[in-house]
C-alpha cells in the first residue's frame, strides 16, 4: 500500500514538473509579440506611402509616427496597436487599412559570414534570417541553432524552418550557428589519412613477410 502511495507521489511531481515547464514555455510564447524598447513598428497604409515605413521604439517605450508625433506604443501587442491607429489615422484620412508589423533586431552571430544586428519580419523562418547574414560559414552546423539572451541559452529547441513568429525572441537577443567539430569539417582527410596509413602499413607488412 505504501509503495503504491509511493508510486502516486512521484507520478504526480513528474505531472507537476511537465505542468511547470511547459506553462514556462507558454508564457514565453504569449509575451513574443509584446512590444518592447528596441523593437520597430512596420506601418503599412493603404494609399498613403508618406505614412508608411519602419518606426523604431527607443528606450522609453516611445515610436515617432508620421502625422500622431511621439506614442508609446511598448507592451501593447501589434493587434492593440493596430486598433488604435485606426482610430486616431481615422481623423486625417477616410476609412484608413492599416497593416501593423511587429519587427525585432536580433543579433546573428556564430559560423555565419556577416555576422551583426538583422531587423526581422515575423513571417521570417530561421533559415531566412540566417540568408540576410550570409548564410552558414563551412564550419558552421547546417542543422543546429541556439537562442541566446545576455550570455545565457534559452533552451528551445528549432529548426531551419521554424518561423521567427514562433520564437520567444526580443530585441537584442542572438541567434547563434555553433561550429562543427574539428572531425566532422576534416573527415574527409582524416579517413584519407588512415587509408593512405593502412596501405603504407601493408606495404611495408608485406616487403617484411618476403
């Protein structure tokens, strides 16, 4: 009875910790399309190019917009921005479309060839923003990516083709190539190598038996 109790206790911290974690996960998921200082507002009006273009928010939160001046625009989601500026642009213009663009600057470093700060669109997978620096060096994994936020990783796992939309990254925060190992970039050599051996070795193996 005791071990069965036993059994149930430990089921259920296994439960709890999942519970954890994955509540963790979600919560970063839910705060990615929060505005933050250090992003840009992609404004897209409909008939109105002298109003559109790409609007940086500075560190107090604030995003300087053509005809509306200075609005603080930090924690609010694209959705709550994008309902408000119909509002106030319904003053200067009729009927205003209105598209909003959560945009970030992320750091791109690690085994790519221009490495730097890339200003990327939410519909932009991984792959797409590893091409605007470049694309991988040859030392560079094809295939594995870190998120990296002050020094530290975050652990998610993502692929090439995981959308930026997808990932909890803020402003400043790096995608990072990590290198392949010495083996995997020389493998080619070193197998030639030890062929190049082995036949020297039967050779030689081979003079000694005659």
């Amino acid at each position: 009875m005791r071990r069965t109790a036993q059994r149930w206790c430990v089921l259920v911290g296994l439960l709890a910790g999942s519970a954890t974690a994955a509540s963790a996960q979600q919560a970063l998921t839910d705060t990615a399309d929060i505005l933050r200082s250090g992003d840009a507002v992609r404004l897209k009006i409909w008939r109105e190019p002298d109003l559109s273009g790409d609007f940086e928010i500075n560190e107090s939160g604030i995003a300087t917009l053509p005809k509306l001046g200075p609005m603080h625009v930090v924690n609010l989601t694209p959705a709550v921005l994008h309902d408000s500026l119909i509002s106030l642009y319904s003053v200067y213009l009729k009927d205003p479309a209105i598209e909003v663009v959560h945009l970030r600057r992320i750091n791109i470093m690690g085994a790519v060839k221009n490495p730097g700060v890339y200003t990327l669109e939410p519909t932009l997978t991984v792959e797409g923003a590893l091409a605007l620096a470049g694309g991988n060096t040859p030392q560079g994994k094809s295939n594995e990516f870190e998120l990296r936020r002050n020094g530290q990783r975050i652990p998610l796992k993502i692929s090439a083709t995981t959308q930026i939309a997808a990932l909890p990254l803020r402003s400043g925060d790096q995608i990072f190539v990590p290198e392949r190992s010495w083996l995997s970039r020389n493998g080619a050599v070193v197998i030639a190598a030890t062929i190049t051996a082995a036949v020297a070795i039967g050779i030689a193996a081979s003079n000694n038996h005659h």
